[in-house]
C-alpha cells in the first residue's frame, strides 16, 4: 500500500496504548483524566457532565480504535470479498454504553465512576442519539452493522451524515411539535473527518454523443453542478474485540473549483450561497416513514450517497485489482436497502461505461453481479418512482443508461413471453400510464442478482402481488432473509438485569449465539427462577414508572399490567385500535359492576408521525386526550392508567422494552413487511398480542401460540374483504361497544372545547371505507384482551410463558440472519469464532 512512510517501526505504531486491563480502574481512570486535561482542556474541578461523556467516549475510543484497524488491514491483506450495504438511513442510538460492552470495558468503567462518586446515569445521557433514520429501516441497518462487525465479515455501511437526525417530538397543547435534532452541538468523538476521501458529485447539465476515432459511440456527460461529497467514518466494533467495520457516512461541501468563475467576477456572495446550497444536501433527514414525498432534494440525496458510494467502492477495488473489472462480481457484494439506493445500478453503469469504457454487455453482467436489493413495504405509497422530467433535467445520461437497460430487458420479455405487450407494459421500468415515471424498484430488481423479502408473510406476498412477474420470469430471484435483531444491545445492553441472571443461570455465550438461551426452557417450570426473573421485570417497570414520574409528571402503577405499543404512528399499524380498546375498557370501568375483579392496566404508547402526515398526528392528539380523561376520572384511574411517552427513539425504547409484558402488534396483517419492535420485546420476556402478519407469524412458530395472544383477520382474509366488498357501517351497527367508543371520538367526548376534533378519524374509519380494517378486527381484539386479562391473572403461567418466549427466541438473532444473507445472498463468511461456531450449528 501507498504509505509514505514504509519503514516505519512497528513499535512506534502500536506503543503507548498498553491495553488496559479489565479491572484495572486506576489505569482508565489514569486515561480518562489525560484526556481530560489533552483533548479538553479542563480540570476536574471545573468538568461538566459532558466533558465526562466526551473524555469516557475517547478513552473508549482509543480501545476500539486498536481492533478496527487491525482489521481494516487484515481484511485488505487477506483480499477477501467486502460487503457493501448501501443505506439511506441509520438509526445507531448512543454508542457509549454499546461500545464499553463491546470492548469489555463495561464494568470497569462503572467502577471507575462510583470510585470517583460521580453518576455515570448521568454521563451517559449526555450523549445525543446518532438518530439517523426513521424507524424499522433504520435501526435494522444498525442491527445488521453491529451482527457483521462481531461475525467479521469485512464490509461498510454507506450513508448520510445527515447534520440534523430525526426530530425531536415535544408535544404541546395536547398535540406533537417537531423540532431539529441538533446532535453534532458539542461535537461526535466517535467519527473521524476524512477529506482524503472526497468524491464529486454532478448533476444537471446535457449529454455529448460522438464517436471516437475507431468509430466506436462514446457519451460525454457535460453536467451544470457539482459538489463534493466529504467521507465521515465511525468505528463498528465486534462484540468480544475480534473485529470492526466502518460505517462511512458522506457529508456534502461545496466544490469550490466550480465557483471560481463567480469568486473571480467579484460575485462573492453569490458564490457563498451556491456553498450554503451544496451543503444543504446533507442538512436534514426526510421524516417519512413508510411514504414517498417526491421532493428534489431527496432525489438529490439518494443519488449523492449512491453515487459517492460507487465512486468509493470502485477506487477500494481498484487498489487492489487495478481495472480488472471482471474480478468485481468475486470481491465485491452490495447490498440495498430498499430502492432509495436504486440508482446505484445506474451509477455503477455510467462508472463503467464512461469512465472505464467497459462493454455495455460486460459492465452489465458485473452490475447483476455485484447488486442485490432488499424490498421493505407493499404500500404502494412507499413504492419510489421518479418523474422521467425529473431524470431529464438532473441526472440525464443516468436516463439514457435506464432506457438502454429497458431496452435490453424488454426484449428479453419479448423472447420469453411472445405477444404479450401487457406483460411488457407491467414489467418496464418506465411507468408510462400517465406522466411517465422511472420505476425505481423495477430498476433495483433487473440490477440485482437477489431480491429479498424480510419476512416468510412479505416474501411470500411480493412474490404473489407487486413482483409476481418477475418470479414466474425469474424463479428463485427473490428469497425470504427474515429480519433480526442485535441481542448485544436488545438484551445485554438495555436489560442489564436480566443479562445477568441469564448469564448467571446458562453461563455466557448467548450474547453470540442467541440459540443458547434454549437451555432457559427448563427453568420455565422452576419457581426460584421464575420469582427472579419477575423481580426484574418488576424492577424494570419501577425504573420506568420512576422516569413517567419524573420526567413527565405522570402517575402509573407498577404492580399494573404494562401494554406496550411503541412504534411510528402509521394507519396500518393502527394504534387507532388500542385507542378504541381503551375506551371500551373505559367506558366498562365507569359502570359499576365492572369494577369488579379488574386488572389494572398501564397502556404505554410512544412514536412519532410524519410532520404532514395529518391522520397520525391527530391519533396522537387522540392519545393524548384520551390519557387526560382516562387518568383524572375516579371511577376508571386506578384501575386504567394511559401513558405517551414522548419522542420514541433508541434510547427510549431501551428503557420502556425491559418494563414491557405486553406487546402489540397489531398492523393489517399484510401490511407490516417483518417488524423487528416484535422481537425487541418478545426477547426481554413480553407476550405478544398480534395479527398474523409479519414476523410476527414467525415468533409464533418458535414460541409456540399458546404462548401468544392471536386475533383478527388473516393476510387472505383481508384480500377477500378487498374482492368481495367490506362495509364499516355494517359492523358498527352491529356492535354495541364499538359504536359507543367511536360516538365518542366522533362527539367530542375528549375534546369538550372542539367537538369536531376528532371527526377526521371517525371518518376514516367508517365513510372512508377504513382501509385497514380496525372496524373488521375490533370484536376480535377485545375478546382477545379479555383473554390476556384472565391469563395475567395467573401469575406463575403468565411468567413461565415468558420464559418460555426469551428461551425460544435465538431464531432472531440479527447475526442468524446476517449469516444467511453470507450465504445465499453474498457468497462471503465470518471470519470471528462466533461466526464459526454458528456455522457449525
Ligand atoms: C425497533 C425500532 C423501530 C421499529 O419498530 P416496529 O415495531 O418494528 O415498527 C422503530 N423505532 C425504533 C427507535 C426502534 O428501536
């Protein structure tokens, strides 16, 4: 490699770092005040919270540092196949606490602080969310990072370094604001700057077509734009230190040879804005979940951090294999996360095509050899297609690209299917019934090798629905990579208690290999063991009655049942349905005889709604109003308790996960791809009240469905409301509670001063043909909950059947799907213990 300084001893490299030793508190705290006094310039009389925060983070940072690099070289040296997971979001959360564990500095780092007296509950806090992403999308990318790092399969995650992160959601007068997530303030000590790695990226402008001097067409891209996109790299250490990988996260900076023209001119104002209009490309991260919002920027967005990663994937390759372009398809996997990334086929294309003038034929070939494309919704809301007008005018030889690929595929069609120009027509990539649209998800499947879907349900349904052509065309192309989630932080991390019970109770090892916890099974059925694990999960839900008290100014009882629901607020995942169940519970609380034998219940919700997405922001404001009646009402208080907890993020859902024991699921089945909020839950020993939908289908497999609440409609069941007709009025007239709990939704029952408030859901729900069939599951729902009632009641089967759901969740460890995604989909191994441990299994 390219070092200028290749005689450099090894010693001066790896000297000065002596690791510090696992119980060695003197020697970290030793770290921890050098830092303190180098990279702050502070002493410890006059170190705030944060400075402790920033000083442990580098300290912690120096450790990991060691490994990641060793790694990087390694994996350079061994010139193994690198996976390349392309991903417009990363939901990472705090790094802090993960990155202790992962070095095993954990304990020690605690005992440093309770020697110094100083809270390290406090410390950690200090640090802002990495909250780069919206939700489920997100955070799986940051599951599958963490699963990659510890198995060693060499690779990097691509992204945004987006400068403001999902908002933050306060709610005021009853109802959500969003404000801008400043989390750079004071500073990330977890990323590395690097301006060695810069690519620009161009947009606009014509195409030149010519021949050159052997006759041969060429295409010469005169773009009007360009700016640069600027490499910001974070560490992902392995849990146990055996490896690491980069995400590299691409920040936008103006390109300034480009405004040397207007410097020159004297237009120097102008010049800075065009620096202020580069850098906007990375400002902010679209708040949508699950919806296609068709702005430009994002466009921009999406091609900026595919083109940019292209660009990088191409120079790695190439210090390695020089321009052997051939080789690509054997060192060199990418994954996309959904379609915003799509257009890295065509990117890839135009690298190979313009720039290193391959055959059109050849560069072909390495794209489907190189790309494969995870689907993550049917809505057809959420399904990217871009307006053709829109390619024209930023990104054209990008079009010219997708036409010829068109063009090449469609007359593949036509070979294999003769005549039938309708398939033609369903098949293009280009949408032409009405203003004609690139369909981004056409393009990601004929460039990929693989497609998949994140569920048996989903994969399933793609194949029958959305992409049933292209499976009878392709059989096999698409396959089923189930979601998972990390149990480092899911379990280990979040639940620390009952990481140490288990640990204490099987031994270690389940933290890398989640099947493990089978041998809890046996201790379902013994009562010290049960009374344990009850007590933690007690426990839990004191900390988190402690945080609603004083954090929110909220009452909520801990000897309650804890009914969770925490997720995006989406209509399909209809927390519309929890809202009516808490009326009806309600509604039955203020008539006296029910007050009987009840069991008090806490109905926890958290989540943010898309700023313009108006029906969600109104179920919060139902929420919300709904809690104010419920909480203050005598005859409903003690035994109906509701709870918003507000701005869900990471390090929210570590603190309300461990308290939860019941988890709603209860999306359209159909509708929710996998979930992986399911298996969050289930894993720290909740039950799951659900539809048959998503993963959700799949925990039942292993949990067994007597240890599961099951209710509503099935994925056909639904289809066949959609064939044969579905009338909401019908079944409202025809349920008594139901149409009481929606007249009061309808009549300002929680909304006294504006009555028609809450009109908009009402309607939906009934004139509005209520798309997702809360009216159809509500009956089902409730005789449901009145089952999870009676099964709380007993309390030592209600525990064993927790139990019984962490043993038998190892199935959704994210490093059981990682492994998968090796092997059928990459052709890559882990080159960790815990990869070859689980291999062998
Ligand atoms: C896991 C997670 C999600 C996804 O939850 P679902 O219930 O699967 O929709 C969303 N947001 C955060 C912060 C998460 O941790």
């Amino acid at each position: 490699m390219d070092s200028p300084f290749p005689s450099v001893p090894q010693s001066l490299v790896t000297d000065g770092w002596d690791p510090v030793a696992q119980n060695d508190i003197d020697a970290f705290k030793r770290r921890l005040f050098s830092h303190l006094k180098h990279s702050r310039a502070k002493n410890p009389e006059t170190a705030t919270s944060n400075d402790w925060y920033q000083v442990t983070a580098l300290a912690v940072r120096d450790m990991l540092v060691e490994t990641w690099m060793d790694s990087v070289r390694a994996a350079a040296h061994a010139d193994s196949k690198q996976v390349y997971y392309l991903s417009l979001e990363f939901l990472m959360g705090r790094s802090l606490e993960s990155n202790l564990l992962a070095v095993g500095m954990w304990d020690v780092c605690l005992a440093t602080f309770a020697d110094m007296g100083l809270d390290f509950g406090g410390i950690k806090t200090e640090e802002p969310e990495a909250a780069l992403g919206n939700g489920g999308l997100g955070r799986l990318a940051a599951c599958f990072m963490d699963s990659m790092a510890t198995l060693g399969i060499a690779g990097v995650g691509y992204g945004i370094h987006y400068h403001h992160g999902m908002f933050r959601q306060e709610i005021r007068d009853g109802q959500q604001i969003e404000l801008p997530e400043n989390w750079l303030t004071h500073g990330n000590p977890w990323e590395f700057e690097r301006p060695e790695y810069t690519h620009p990226i161009r947009f606009g402008g014509w195409v030149e077509q010519g021949q050159d001097a052997l006759g041969r067409p060429f295409f010469r891209w005169h773009p009007a734009e360009e700016l640069m996109a600027v490499a910001v790299d974070m560490a992902v250490p392995g849990y146990g230190g055996f490896s690491a990988n980069s995400i590299r996260l691409w920040a936008a900076r103006a390109s300034h040879g480009f405004d040397l023209v207007q410097f020159n001119k004297g237009e120097y104002l102008d010049a800075v804005r065009a620096e202020v209009d580069s850098e906007s490309l990375s400002r902010v991260l679209y708040p949508n979940d699950s919806t296609q919002q068709g702005r430009i920027l994002r466009f921009k967005q999406e091609y900026f951090f595919s083109s940019a990663s292209l660009q990088d994937i191409l120079r790695r390759f190439r210090r390695e294999q020089d321009d052997d372009f051939d080789l690509m398809p054997q060192k060199v996997a990418i994954q996309l996360n959904d379609t915003h990334p799509a257009i890295a086929v065509a990117e890839l294309m135009r690298l190979l095509l313009d720039e290193h003038h391959c055959p059109w034929a050849d560069a072909w070939t390495i794209c489907k050899g190189v790309f494969s494309y995870t689907n993550h919704t049917l809505l057809p809301e959420a399904l990217e297609t871009w307006p053709v007008a829109v390619f024209e005018a930023l990104l054209p030889r990008h079009l010219q690209i997708i036409y010829d690929i068109n063009a090449v595929f469609l007359a593949e069609i036509r070979q294999l299917r003769p005549g039938d120009d309708d398939l033609v027509r369903r098949m293009s990539l280009i949408d032409e019934s009405g203003e004609r649209r690139v369909r981004m998800s056409h393009l990601a499947v004929v460039g990929s090798h693989h497609v998949n879907g994140v569920a048996n349900l989903h994969t399933e349904l793609m194949k029958n629905g959305i992409f049933a052509d292209f499976e009878q065309l392709y059989p096999g192309k698409i396959v089923n990579k189930t979601n998972g989630i990390t149990p480092r932080r899911w379990l280990n991390q979040a639940n620390r208690p009952l990481a140490r019970l288990i640990t204490h109770s099987i031994g270690d090892g389940w933290q890398t290999n989640l099947d493990r916890l089978r041998a809890l099974l046996p201790l379902a059925d013994d009562s010290a063991f049960r009374d344990e694990f009850l007590s933690i999960k007690q426990a839990n839900k004191r900390r988190l009655a402690l945080f609603a008290s004083r954090s929110l100014g909220a009452v909520i009882h801990p000897d309650s049942l804890f009914d969770v629901q925490i997720k995006r607020i989406h209509e399909y995942k209809r927390q519309i349905l929890n809202v009516l169940h808490v009326i009806t519970r309600y509604n039955r609380l203020c008539q006296r005889q029910f007050r009987q034998n009840v069991v008090p219940r806490t109905v926890v919700f958290a989540g943010k709604a898309a700023p313009g997405y108006v029906l969600a922001k109104l179920t919060i404001r139902l929420i919300l109003a709904v809690a104010d009646v419920v909480n203050r009402d005598p005859r409903s208080r003690d035994a109906l308790r509701v709870l918003f907890v507000p701005n869900y993020d990471v390090s929210t859902a570590e603190l309300i996960i461990p308290a939860a024991e019941l988890s709603q699921q209860i999306s359209t089945a159909g509708t929710e791809a996998s979930g992986t909020g399911n298996m969050k839950l289930a894993l720290n020993g909740a039950l799951t009240i659900g539809t048959r939908d998503g993963a959700t289908i799949e925990i039942a497999e292993e949990v067994g469905e007597e240890n599961l609440f099951f209710f509503g409609l099935s994925a056909d069941q639904v289809a066949a409301t959609v064939r044969d007709g579905y009338d909401p009025w019908a079944i409202y007239r025809d349920n008594h509670e139901l149409a009481e709990a929606l007249e009061m939704v309808r009549n300002g029952a929680f909304s006294p001063g504006e009555p028609d408030a809450f009109k908009p859901l009402f309607d939906s729900l009934t004139s509005g043909g209520d798309r997702y069939r809360v009216l159809a599951d509500y009956g089902d729902y409730i005789a449901c909950q009145d089952r999870v009632d009676a099964a709380y009641l007993q309390q030592g089967d209600w525990t064993r059947k927790a139990i019984l759901t962490v043993a038998r969740m190892g199935k959704f460890s994210a490093d059981a799907t990682i492994l998968d995604y090796a092997r059928e989909i990459w052709d890559v191994h882990g080159t960790s213990p815990y990869a070859l441990g689980e291999q062998r299994n």
